[in-house]
C-alpha cells in the first residue's frame, strides 16, 4: 500500500510542509522533549500560556473593533500593547532557544493546542 | 488485549494482518462487528509504519462496504467487552454506518499568502501605530476566513457533508473534511485543481480518499 | 502563481507523502469512534498541565460558538451562507 494520498495540490507544498514538525511527538519520538532542559520546558510552558491568553485578548480586542465599542484612544493603546507584548514574546523565545513549534503544543489524542 | 481497527457489519470480508503481522478477526455481536487483532502487550506508543498500517486494514475493509474507522490506539480488554460496546451502541453505529454508505473522506487545506504584514506597509493619516497594527490583524483575519468561505462555497455542492477541522486560536489556514460520494469524487478533485489555478494568492491541497474518520460522532 | 520554482519530482513525491502523514496523523488521532474504558490510547504521552490548556481551549471555542462571534472572529469555523 502506497503511502501518498495527495489528490490535487501543486507547486509549493511547503506551506503545509511546516505542520510534519510536530509528527515527531506525535509519533512518541520526543526528540526534543528528551533534549529540553526542565528550565527551557518550564519557559516553553509558560510562554504558551501567555501566547494562548495573547491571541484570546486579540480575538476579543478585534471583536470589539469591529462592534465599534472602543474609542480611537482605546484602540490605538490595545494596539501598542500587542506589538509591545509580540515584541517581549520574540525577545523571550530568542533568550530561551525556542521556535514557534515548540509552542505549539501537540497533545496527541487531544490534538494541537494553537 | 483487543486492537479495534473499525467497525463494520458482521459478515465483512476479512482484510489482511494488522499491527506486527498479527490476524485480523472479527467479533459479532447483532449485525455489527468490530475488526480487531489480539496482542499480549499493548503498551508502546505506535510509529509510522504502525499508524499505516491501522490504516491499511480500514481502507482494505472500506473496498467491500460502509466502515466506521476506529481512532488509532482504541483497545479492549476482552471480547466480551467488544460485544458489550456493539450492543450499547447499535444504534449510534447502525446511524453513522447509513451516513457513511458509499461515501469516502476528502481533506482540503487552504493556506492564504503567508506574507501577511505584523504592521501595514502604509499608516493612514492620524493614525498610531498601535491602530494600525490592529488595523493590519483585523484584515489578516478577514482574509484568511474569506479564503477559506470562497474555497468551502466551491466545493460544499459537490459533498454529502463536509465538518471543520481547525482548531487553532490564530486563523493559519482552513482545514475541512468532506464526505463525497464514491463516483463523484473525480469531480470534486477537478473543482479543487481549478480553484488552485483561479486564486492567485490561495494554495490548496486535497488528500484522500479516507476513511470517514471525521464523520464518525462520539458518544456524549 | 506563487514565486516559480523548480521541484524536482523526486522532492515533489516527498512532500506529497509528508502532506499524506499529516493529514493521516490528523485523522487517526484526532478522529474516529472514540471508545471509554479500558483504553491504553498508546500513541502518545499527556501531561497533566498539557491537558489543562487544551480545555481551557476547548470551552472558551464552545464559549464563543454559543455567543454567536461573527466568524470572521470565531476560530476553526467555516462560515455559513455563500460568501
């Protein structure tokens, strides 16, 4: 039994090529998990809690944006804050030797967390 | 220990060895049965090779007639307890296996240019750069549901049902299944190609066919 | 058309086979039955803070769903209606 199913897709594939980092876990290699130290997996944690509250706030402020509840003031300041907090987030990650999968958090059976 | 593969109605062809080489057999209970192999130890987690082969034994099954495919690591104690899980829920299977008839699973992904600004090329006038870092996510996020509604307009016609499959906070991209008929599903692939060459910032691969592994509800 | 580039078709048959994985992997993890029990899910590990945050997750997504977010705000739905 062959081990491809693509019907159509063509050219760049590698769009949804980033997503196979993540298998490793998945599949019980753990590669990372077995090279973290318990400091870089305590800041992992951590910085994906603050990046999950992160994108709720946004969803929220956006919401809000769009329902024009929120004076121009208030909009412009919500704005500062979520470049400011992006900001801290890439400064964090680049401190801790992290990328962007380690935050996404493949929870196996429960499925991924971002 | 019982590996459950899927579950069919009794009377199925066979289809090959499952996991390690071990035979695949059937229990009956009614007019269900579920496809299992019996192991000594189960406890390993499953690896590629594994996982395809779970899958071979479904789709082997799939070629004959309707199968509700089992989430991979799904494990039973004994045959009694296989027979007691058929019993109790005949009627959720027997609904889903009617559902599922004739049909097969088509996975869509739609990814939108990924060079989606953090903060716009130009700021309007008058406006901060937090307005208009918000400015830019709201329009990210638009675009990227405007994708993948102009891709699931398109394509939900040519399905018998279709499920979202995304479950991520950020937007990165749309992810739907869809059940199609068996002889339509040629068709619904060409539409998927041509959407590809008409949207010029839009990529789009389909995979398939699976077995109907997102059209199969879970017990409450 | 996205940026022209050359794929050999050896490269070309790789990708389709991980993009194959990941939609396989999606679905034997993420979908079918479903049975409670005297389940051993041997695919993989789950820590228990792990397990805290996919909920929280799951019920703020159920949360919004009830409360009718637009869907341009809501994640992981595909609007209804024709576009």
């Amino acid at each position: 039994m062959g081990r491809e199913r693509l019907l159509a897709g063509e050219g760049d594939l590698e769009l949804f090529r980033g997503q196979a980092d993540r298998l490793d876990s998945a599949l019980g290699k753990r590669v990372n998990a077995d090279r973290e130290s318990l400091e870089k997996g305590l800041a992992g944690l951590v910085m994906t809690l603050i990046e999950v509250i992160r994108q709720l706030m946004e969803r929220q402020a956006l919401r809000r944006i769009e329902g024009g509840t929120l004076t121009a003031d208030e909009v412009e300041r919500l704005g500062e804050t979520f470049m400011l907090l992006e900001q801290k987030m890439e400064e964090l990650k680049e401190q801790f030797g992290l990328e962007d999968e380690d935050l996404n958090l493949d929870l196996g059976p429960l499925g991924k967390l971002l | 220990m019982l590996y459950l593969y899927a579950i069919v109605e009794k009377g199925r062809r066979l289809p090959g060895p499952g996991l390690w080489g071990a035979p695949s057999h059937a229990i009956e209970q009614g007019e269900l049965a579920a496809i299992v192999s019996e192991h000594e130890d189960l406890a390993r987690p499953l690896d590629e090779d594994e996982l395809w082969t779970h899958e071979k034994v479904v789709e082997e099954l799939m070629e004959h007639g309707a199968v509700l495919p089992m989430r991979a690591g799904s494990v039973l104690a004994d045959a009694a307890g296989v027979r007691a899980l058929l019993d109790e829920q005949r009627d959720r299977f027997g609904r889903e296996l009617e559902r599922v008839r004739g049909a097969v699973e088509l996975g869509v992904r739609a990814v939108g240019n990924p060079a989606a600004p953090k903060v716009p090329a130009g700021v309007q006038d008058q406006e901060g750069p937090g307005t208009a870092y918000m400015r830019a996510r709201l329009d990210s996020q638009i675009r990227s549901d405007l994708v993948a509604a102009r891709v699931h307009t398109a394509l939900r016609g040519l399905a018998r049902d279709h499920v979202s499959l995304s479950k991520s906070l950020a937007t990165v991209g749309a992810r739907s299944a869809y059940l199609v008929n068996r002889d339509e599903v040629d068709a619904f692939v060409d539409r998927v190609e041509a959407l590809g060459r008409e949207l010029d910032d839009v990529s789009i691969v389909c995979t398939g066919p699976w077995p109907p592994y997102s059209f199969v509800g879970n017990p409450a | 058309m996205s940026v022209a580039r050359s794929v050999t078709s050896i490269e070309h048959a790789r990708q389709a086979r991980e993009v194959s994985l990941v939609d396989l992997v999606d679905r034997l993890l993420d979908g079918g039955v479903v049975i409670h029990g005297d389940i051993t899910l041997a695919v993989a590990d789950v820590d228990l803070v792990y397990v805290g945050l996919r909920a929280l997750v799951a019920s703020v997504e159920s949360m919004e769903r009830e409360i009718g977010l637009p869907a341009s705000l809501r994640g992981g739905a595909l609007p209804s209606g024709s576009a």
